[in-house]
C-alpha cells in the first residue's frame, strides 16, 4: 500500500515540477446554466459523430462533453442542477495502466493521450474510467460527402474500433504553442482556449497552465471553492470544479 | 490506421493490398488559381467576422475558414452582444452549409409535383408574375430588417396594395410594448443582469426564447461570479423550472398568467419601504402616496392565496430588491406568452423604474429609463433599408393572412420563414396561402412552407450571403451588423434577393441596385448619412474596411455614457397602469394550461434538420432525437401513466400524443410541450419527430398589444396507447451529488 | 509432432495455413512499411514541370512557389498567377507554358497528383521545420535533380523519431498525432 501511495506521488507530481507547462482546466458550477453550446462547440472542433436515434437508444452517443443533470428535492422545493462532464485528464489516470498497447498514457504536459493509431480497440479503458468519458467507435463515423466538407483538418477523424476522448482540444494547444514560439515567448495565460472554454456563454470553463502560479487557472484551483471529482479514488484530475452555491432568498 | 487495418486485412487475400495502395494515386492536390494577397493564411484557417442569422439576436462571430471551407464559428469577441461567445445554434450552422438536403435547384409546383427549373426560367416566370401582380404581393421574413426586406420594400413599396410583414418569435412584440406608458418615449426594457446584485425572473427563460442567449448568459456570469467579493443571487418565478430557473437560487412556482399580481404585490412592499426609509430622493413624494394608495389592493395578504404563497414569502422577496441594490426585475416568455402581457410587464418595467430610483445614487447602473439606443438605431437602419419598422408584428401577420383569405394578393414571398409550421393552427396559414394565386418560398430547404409554395428558390446560406442587421434584442448600446460572405457559395444556390432584383429589372421596375452587395453597400453609405454617432474620422472606404474586419459597427467603448442618449422624462403620473388584469384562456373549461416552450436547441423548429442538435441532449430532461411532455410525477399518477408512456393532449383546435417524461420541477395543473418538433416536410432528421405543439393552439392574443398569447391555452389530457423508450443521456446520475454540492 | 501420422487432409491443411500465414505475414510487412515498390512512384503531371530546370539550372529557391512553406502547416502547390507571373515574358510559346496559361485564363486550377503524402492520423507542420532550417531535401529527397518526381521517402514513423531524437525535438505522441 505505501508503495502503491509512493507511485501515486511520484507519478502524479513529477510532470508538474519538471515541464514548463501543466494544463488545468476550471469549471465553475456556479456559472454552467446547461445551455450545451460547449457540446455542440466540442462535436465541431473535433470532427465527434453523431450516431442517430437508435444508437443512442443503445446509448453509444459519443459527444466529448456531456452535461450531467442533477434533479434533487420534491415539488415544490426542486433545484436542477448542471455539471460539465469531459475527460479529467488525471495525473494518475485508471484508463492509462490497463491498455496493452500503450495508446493511452500521460504526457509531459499533464495530459491523458489517446493515441488513435495505437489503439487497438480492447475497451479496458472505458471499462476501467471511473468518469465514464471514453467513447468507443462502435461504426465507422458517419461523414457523407458534402458534410465531410466541415470536417477539421487539425482532428483525425476516427475509423470504427477504437476508443477516443476529450483531447483538451491537442490541436489548439500546439498551435497556441506554435504561435508562441514563432513570436519567441512563453505561451501567455489565455493564449490558449479549447472549443468548450471559447463558446461557453456564461464564462463557466478556464483553461490554463497551473503550473503558472499568476494564471487564472492556478488562482481559482486555489481559491477554496475548487474540488476534484472522485478525490478519494486517488485519480488527481487536472479538472477542477467549483462548488455552486445556494443561498436562499426565502426561509 | 495502418496497423488497425493490418489486423483487420490479415486474413484477406493479398492481391487487395495492391488496390489500397495504388488508391493513393488518386489523391490531388488543387491549388488556388490567384494567391488571396490580403495576408490571408488560407491552407492554415482565416476568420471572417460577420452575424449570425440563425435566429435575430444578432450575434458577432467568426467564423474559421481553411482552403474555402467553413470550420468552425466562434463569438466575436469584441461584439457586444456575444461578447466572443456562441450558443449551439450558432456551432450548428457550420454543419448547415453542408447539409445534404440544401436545395440546389430552383422549383416551379405542376401537376404532378415540384419539377426543378433553370434559373433563367426562374427569373422569367417570377418577372413575368411581378408584371401582373401589379402591386397586389406580400413579403413575409422572420422579422428582421435585413438587405432582402429593403430590396423588396424599394421595389414594390410604393405600389398600393403591398403589405410586408413579420414572422417574429413569439414574444417579442409585447417585449417591445411593455413599459411603454411609464416614460414620455418608446424603449424595449434592457434590464442590465451584468451589474445587479440580486434579479426576479418573471417567467424570464433567458436561455431558451432570449432574446439572445449568448447574450443573457454572458450577463448570468458576470452577475453570478464576474464579481470579486457579489455572488448575484435570482429568484425565478413561473410555472416551470426551466433552464434558467435551474440556475436561479429560488423557484416559484406561480400559477400562469399571475405574474403581474406578484409583481405590483412586490412593488406593493417595495413602495412602502421607500416610503417609511425615505429613499429615492428623486420621486417626488406625492406620485409615492398616489401609487402607494393605487397598490393597496396588491397587499401580500390580499393576493397570497392566489399566487399559492406565503404572505411573508412576497415580503421577503421585496426585501433584498431594495437591501440588494442594484436589483432588476426580467419578464419574459411567461409575462409575454399571455392575454394580460402588457399589463404585466408595464408592472414590471415599474418595479425597475423604482430599482433604479433607490440604487441612483450608489451604484454604476446603466440609465433605467432611456429610450434603446438600437430602437433609435433600428429605426434609423429602416429608414437607410426602406422597410417598414413597424412590419414585425403579430398584428400585421394575422392582417396579412385576412387579407390573403379575400384574395387581396395575386402573389407572395416568403423569405426564410415557416409559417405554415411554426404559427398557431388558429391562424389558418396554411389554408390562406392556398387562397393566394402564386407563392414564391426564399428557402435554404425544404420545408412546410416551401412545400406549398409554387415557385420554390434555393437561396445562399448566410455564410454565403451579404445582408445588413439589426440586433433584435441589444444591450444599451447601437449595434450595426455586416453579413459577409466567408466562403463562396458551395452549392448551385442564387442570393434569393439578387434572383428578385434580375426578375423586377427584366419586368421593368425600378430596382434599388443590380446586385444584393451594391445594396448593401449602398444601405452602409445612406446609414452613414444618416447615424450620427458613426465615426466621422473615416472615410468611406476605411468604414467599408472596419466592417469588414469587426462584423458590423458598435461604438468602440462598450459603456452605456458612450452610447448617444437623449434624457427622457418620467412619467410620474402612472398610476392607471398599475394593475393586473385576470389572464384569460381559450378553452378555460378544460383542466390543464398549455405551456409550450422553447428549447435551447430546436429554435421554433429551425434546428430540427441538423444531427448536431438533434443529438445534444435537452439541458433538462437530457432527452435525444425524441419529442417529449413535461408533467408533475404526481399528474402523471393521477394520469396513471410512467415515463415513456403516451399521452392524448388535445384542445378546440387539434390534439397531439407525445410520451411522458415526469418532471418535478412544473406545476401540477401544467403540461409543458416542446415547440420545434414534429415536422412534416423539413428532411429525413426532422421529420416524424414528434408532434406540433402548434396545432393545440388558437390565435388568442394580447388584449393591449395584439401580441400572440402563446401561453394562454388550456387542454386535456389523457392517457393513450403506446410506449416509447425515453432516449436519456446516459449518466450515473446522482453519484456525484455529495461531493460537488455540499457546501 | 509426427506428420506422417496425419491424414492427407490434414497434412494439407497444415500446409495451407503455413502459406497463408506466410501470405499474411508479407502483406503485413507492406501495410506495416509501406509499399516498398512505390518508392519510385513518379505519376504524370497535368504539366511536365520540371524542377531540375526551375531549381537545379535557373537556381530559383523551393520557397518561392511553395509559398506557404514558412508561414504554415502546409508548403502549398503554388497558385497558376505564380506561373503566369513569370511566363508571361518567359518562354510564353513553349507548349507546356501555353497549357499552364490556358489553366489560369480559364480561372481553372491545376489538378496536381500527389507525390508525397502523410496519413490522416499524422499531423506535420513544414513551418517549425523551416524555422530549424531543416532542409526540404532531408525529407523530399533530391528533388532539385529530377525532371518527373518521384516518391524518395515513404516517411516510416522511425525516418521522423530517430531525427527528432537526435535534435533534441518532442517525441511525445501527441507531437504529430490527434
């Protein structure tokens, strides 16, 4: 057990202190009103299918990011309750020890990969996602011509058979640090925004490099509101939330 | 995928492995003929700045193109009214343009159906019915003042006998009307969310009918958490928790059609506060006792039992409006969906008018009580179209559609708008255009209205489209915005306004320009002329450029001082208008108020054809690709009926079945129906997909403004045949619930 | 095992399945490396352009056609008025320059075949590579000295690593695949 803790530190905390970059990202819950602009804007920013009425009924929908509802109390005294549900990216993540092949692993900069090329379609990792946000390719995507004319060309699109997630949007980091590069600097606290973190209406989803203890990213994931989904599984998501809160005019 | 396919074609015969390889040969690279030389990066993605016309909130986006494809849309960051966000009706419409069931070939109706026309043939039968139509023709649009309604209205606008109209969202005309009695001039009440502190949401969905979305999200955020040391708080009141009232810290649920009691039982408290505290200095203290005295009836003790609350409870939500200053009060789809909309929202418009007189003196809260600077503007980008301001109404639609039924029009064009779905049965749209010899659709696709069209025209999407606007809904400040084409037009479609300006030249009318670009162009020189505050440092050329680059013009400090007002005056006098008058229903005998609403995804049916919003699932009851009615666990007991069974709604005008999805948060006397769903005749993703919640409805209307009350049906239900399995998003509700909301 | 104890039927089983993995296994070496017989692979142009001409004789540099190459993902073929810009005084009678003018009189663009190419699944962005002055021929080979090119590179993803491994460039997978 001590060694299983040790391995969990050593894992968890290296990439942090050792690369320039550790990308975090910030839900406020407080401000998420479930519009589901940030679903539509991720479908479209990473070439994600649509699967059709009776796939979904098998429940083999394969949007990135999803929007968990919660319905609690009884009538009248009812609240509804929305949480933005994507890959956590977890610094020790239970999807990454159980591919065979090596497809899923964490990189340098904090983030869980999917390796598509790599992948060879076991599940394990689905199966083994306490958050449930790994979708499997159950068919080849459905990209008929002329609709494939949108398609981005940063986003392989993938083939039937293997699993894929929330990427953090890869493309637009690199090209965030490609940007930054060619200008000769470090990438600066909002250079870089995934499509969920561009679209949201009410400015509920930050993105930035934690490792930065001036960005934003880093204040809110200190500011006492910020807790990790699942803490006690040990995962370290670099997905933080914070908590919504209620307090009631009457009574 | 190499290795995947290694696995996958090991056990194939070998001589395919030839045929997949040499598929490469087949590969092109094609080359632009002439490099763009603006800088453009176009193999990379460039964006265009332009707005978006999925509905008529007028959002700024841009919009990301690579080797003449558009990618991706995003808000335009510098825009004030999407603030550099989009909602997902706006992602959709990157899908649209490649939509494959876009009409691409103009049709002409005969006897055996739609048979597709070459465009010159087109234009020659369209020329050839504006000659004998002689003036006797409507214009139909969705309400917006854009570059068609201006070319139609300089063609034809002279000639007796034309009538131009709007189909407008439900709404929005009483929106408009609201208030209007308080001061010495028009306004559409801006209630500014952003800065408040604490907010009531009269039957306010701001999420899902807006106006604006994107733009009353942005306002949530900076209201809930923009602040340092505020959390705004919001209380919702309404039938039904909605979208929004989920986000709202407190639900009541008032019975329809009651708001405006509410609302004068708060000012009620409200005004004695003031009174006893001696705030807000600048009214003058008789117009207080006058209305003190004019508000006696609205006591909480006396209309407690109706609202089903707690006196106390209306005195405890009076008390933060004035302690929580800067508050607002928002009224929306559930003051304006009844016959008493008027009257609640000039209620609610005064309980502002007082918020704003108690925070005057401590707070950067925008001017209350200014005409909107866009209502000016709108006016004014009118007044530079040609178009009738006033057109947008439901009044004018239910004339136009009078007049169709004596045969007062021997032609008409309906321009991207479906009425024949998305008007209520009670109108009788469909059987008055039938009655109209010769009906041209100006359509991106099929759809019901087009269906009964003769002559149907395949027109540009907007993002291959130039056009002006005008934000319908705007925050404080005149917006102008420019629609730019990004891409050149991907399918054989014709601008459906340049198609009516060759038609109107070779039937020898005068035509405002040869093209809809020159129009527009011509549009931005007469606006120029005419708007005072646009930037007279740039000639016309740089102005040109400015639009391009930013999407329209907006003055460059968003703050309400910088926005050309002139100060009006209060009428102090109000006292007559303080009252709320019974709602009133059609078919008041039947048990349950009909409560239709728009959903974040469907618009009023638009999105239906798109998978992307077919397939996101409903923010409440995270329902995919399915129609569904809303109602209390306990009616549906009482109903004998589980989720997924079906239900019987019908009233005088028609009926619909729809399967049950119970729900906590609505009243138990209310089914809630979504609108958008059931269409006919828009395309294999819409069609069949439940049932239209327009056909329960009559055509009541507001008793001040002839606005459509769209709330004020009554109905049956009863159990039906059938189940359906409820397409929920998968998810393991409820497990996270302790960790994420203890507080 | 003892074969002669099998029955024929058997035996030629045996040996079926044995040619058949063989079979297999040499199809998967083409998938896995590439079709080695390709490498070759020198399809016609709709122009006979050459560029041992343009680059080799007349010492014009790859980047002023391939514009893009500095400032993008993509080198980018370039557009017909970068040909026409040039051959209206150049050579305007040859054959193939009258060709190249008809494809951009008729504002028609030229449908080059692809010569190099990356699978989807591989992201390449020629403009970091240019600004490490990596040189066009590391990868394309000597296109300079060809008339026809030809396919000199199959880029395996060993040619990539064992160059971003010994300059120190991320390996990380993320680098190149999304």
């Amino acid at each position: 057990m001590r060694i299983l803790k040790e391995s969990i530190k050593v894992k968890s905390f290296n990439y942090k202190e050792q690369n320039d970059y550790s990308w975090s990202m910030i839900i406020d819950l407080d401000r998420c009103n479930g519009c589901g602009a940030c679903v539509v804007g991720c479908q479209a920013e990473n070439n994600v299918a649509t699967v059709g009425e009776e796939e979904v009924g098998r429940k083999r929908n394969m949007h990135w990011l999803r929007i968990e509802r919660y319905i609690e109390g009884e009538y009248p005294d009812v609240k509804v309750r929305f949480l933005p549900m994507m890959c956590q990216h977890c610094a020790s993540a239970p999807c990454e020890s159980v591919c065979p092949v090596y497809a899923t692993y964490h990189n340098p900069e904090g983030l869980n990969v999917q390796v598509y090329n790599r992948c060879i379609g076991t599940r394990f990792c689905g199966n083994n996602c306490p958050y449930s946000v790994r979708y499997f390719n159950w068919f080849d995507s459905s990209f008929p011509e002329p609709v494939n004319n949108q398609l981005n060309p940063d986003v392989s699109v993938r083939e039937r058979g293997i699993m894929e997630k929330c990427s953090m949007c890869m493309q637009r980091i690199r090209r965030g640090k490609d940007t930054a590069k060619d200008e000769g600097r470090e990438v600066k606290d909002g250079d870089i925004q995934p499509a969920c973190a561009q679209t949201c209406p009410t400015g509920a989803i930050t993105f930035g490099n934690i490792n930065d203890h001036e960005s934003k990213v880093y204040k809110m994931a200190h500011s006492g509101r910020a807790i990790s989904l699942f803490e006690e599984k040990g995962t370290h998501p670099a997905v933080k939330y914070l908590k919504g809160g209620t307090n009631d005019v009457i009574g | 995928m190499d290795r995947r396919s290694f696995l996958k074609l090991s056990g194939v015969a070998a001589s395919a492995g030839a045929v997949g390889a040499c598929s490469r040969a087949s590969q092109k690279v094609i080359p632009f003929v002439e490099t763009p030389n603006d800088g453009a990066n176009p193999v990379d993605g460039d964006w265009y700045a332009t707005t978006c016309r999925e509905c008529n909130a007028g959002c700024g986006i841009i919009v990301r193109t690579v080797n003449g494809r558009v990618k991706k849309i995003e808000g335009n960051a510098m825009h004030p009214v999407s603030r550099g966000k989009a909602c997902a009706r706006g992602q959709a419409a990157a899908q649209t343009v490649y939509h494959p069931e876009r009409l691409t070939s103009p049709m002409l109706k005969g006897a055996g159906g739609f048979e597709a026309i070459g465009w010159d043939k087109a234009v020659d039968i369209l020329s050839q019915r504006f000659t004998e139509a002689e003036g006797k023709l409507f214009f139909l649009n969705n309400g917006a003042n854009d570059a068609a309604s201006g070319i139609v209205s300089a063609i034809f606008g002279k000639m007796d006998g034309f009538v131009s109209a709007g189909n407008q969202e439900p709404g929005f005309e009483t929106l408009r009307a609201g208030g209007k009695d308080l001061a010495s001039f028009p306004r559409m009440p801006f209630p500014d969310l952003d800065h408040a502190q604490f907010a009531i949401l009269f039957g306010a969905d701001i999420f899902e009918s807006g106006p604006s979305p994107v733009f009353w999200g942005g306002a949530f955020g900076e209201c809930r958490r923009g602040r340092a040391s505020v959390r705004g708080r919001l209380v919702y009141a309404g039938p039904r928790l909605s979208a929004t009232a989920a986000v709202c810290d407190l639900w009541l649920p008032i019975p329809p059609g009651r708001l405006g009691v509410l609302t004068l039982s708060v000012a009620q408290v409200v005004v004695d506060i003031i009174i006893t505290r001696k705030l807000a200095s600048s009214i003058p203290r008789n117009a207080l006792g006058r209305w003190s005295n004019a508000l006696r009836e609205y006591e909480p003790e006396k209309v407690a039992a109706q609202l089903e609350m707690m006196p106390e409870h209306i005195r405890k939500l009076a008390l933060p409006f004035v302690d929580e200053s800067p508050s607002v009060a928002i009224a929306g789809a559930d003051v304006t969906g009844h016959a008493n909309g008027v009257a609640a929202l000039d209620a609610v418009e005064f309980l502002n008018m007082l918020s704003y007189e108690i925070g005057r003196e401590k707070l950067r809260i925008h001017e209350r009580l200014t005409p909107e600077p866009n209502d000016d503007l709108k006016r004014r980008i009118a007044g530079a179209l040609g178009v009738d301001h006033e057109a947008q109404g439901f009044s004018r639609l239910a004339d136009l559609v009078g007049g169709m039924e004596q045969g007062n029009f021997s032609m008409g064009i309906i321009h991207h708008t479906n009425p024949v779905f998305d008007t209520p049965s009670g109108l009788k749209f469909k059987e008055a255009m039938a009655k109209v010899g010769f009906t041209v659709a100006v359509s991106n696709f099929m759809d019901e209205t087009a269906a009964e069209a003769t002559l149907v025209l395949p027109d540009h999407h907007w993002l291959e489209a130039w056009s002006v606007q005008t934000p319908d809904f705007v925050p404080g400040v005149p917006v102008f915005n420019l629609q730019q084409p990004v891409i050149r037009p991907f399918f054989d479609t014709r601008s459906g306004a340049d198609i009516i300006l060759a038609a109107a030249t070779a039937a020898k009318l005068k035509t405002p320009a040869a093209t809809t670009e020159a129009f527009v162009k011509g549009t931005i020189k007469r606006f120029r002329a005419e708007m005072h505050g646009a930037p007279v440092y740039l000639d016309d050329n740089a102005f040109n450029r400015h639009l391009l680059r930013n999407g329209g013009w907006w003055p460059e400090q968003i703050e309400t001082e910088a926005a050309p007002v002139p100060s009006g005056t209060v009428l102090w006098e109000y006292r007559d208008k303080l009252k709320a008058p019974e709602p009133e229903f059609d078919g008041a005998e039947n048990p349950f108020y009909l409560h239709p609403f728009q959903t974040v995804h469907m618009g009023r049916g638009q999105g239906a054809n798109s998978g992307w919003l077919q397939e996101a699932p409903d923010p409440i009851t995270t329902l995919m690709w399915q129609f569904w009615v809303e109602m209390n666990p306990a009616t549906a007991a009482k109903l004998g009926v589980v989720e997924g069974d079906m239900v019987k709604i019908s009233s005088a005008h028609g009926s619909i079945t729809a399967p049950v999805f119970p729900y906590k948060g609505i009243r138990p006397d209310v089914v809630a129906v979504p609108i958008g769903y059931g269409h006919t005749n828009y395309g294999k993703l819409a069609n069949g997909r439940g049932e239209n919640v327009m056909t329960l409805l009559g055509a009541k209307r507001d008793t001040v403004s002839g606005a459509l009350a769209w709330r004020s049906q009554k109905v049956k239900v009863e159990k039906a045949e059938g189940r359906t399995k409820m397409l929920r998003n998968a998810h393991p509700e409820g497990e996270y619930k302790g960790e994420v909301f203890q507080l | 095992m003892n074969f002669s104890k099998l029955s024929p039927t058997a035996r030629l089983l045996i040996l079926f399945l044995t040619l058949a993995g063989m079979g297999g296994g040499a199809f998967a070496g083409i998938v896995y490396f590439g079709p080695i017989w390709l490498t070759t692979w020198a399809p016609a142009q709709p122009i006979k352009y050459s560029h041992k001409l343009h680059v080799e004789t007349n010492k014009i540099p790859c980047q002023y056609c391939h514009t893009y190459a500095r400032r993008s993902e993509i080198s980018s073929v370039p557009s017909a008025d970068r040909c026409a810009n040039c051959h209206e005084y150049v050579k305007p009678d040859a054959p193939e320059i009258v060709k190249t003018m008809e494809y951009f009189n008729e504002d028609r663009p030229i449908e080059w075949v692809k010569v190099f190419d990356l699978p989807d699944h591989v992201w390449f962005n020629h403009k970091r590579h240019i600004a490490k002055d990596v040189p066009c021929q590391k990868c394309h080979g000597p296109v300079e000295t060809m008339d026809v090119v030809s396919r000199t590179n199959e880029f395996p993803m060993g040619f990539c690593l064992s160059c971003h491994q010994e300059n120190g460039a991320p390996t990380d997978c993320w680098t190149c695949h999304t």
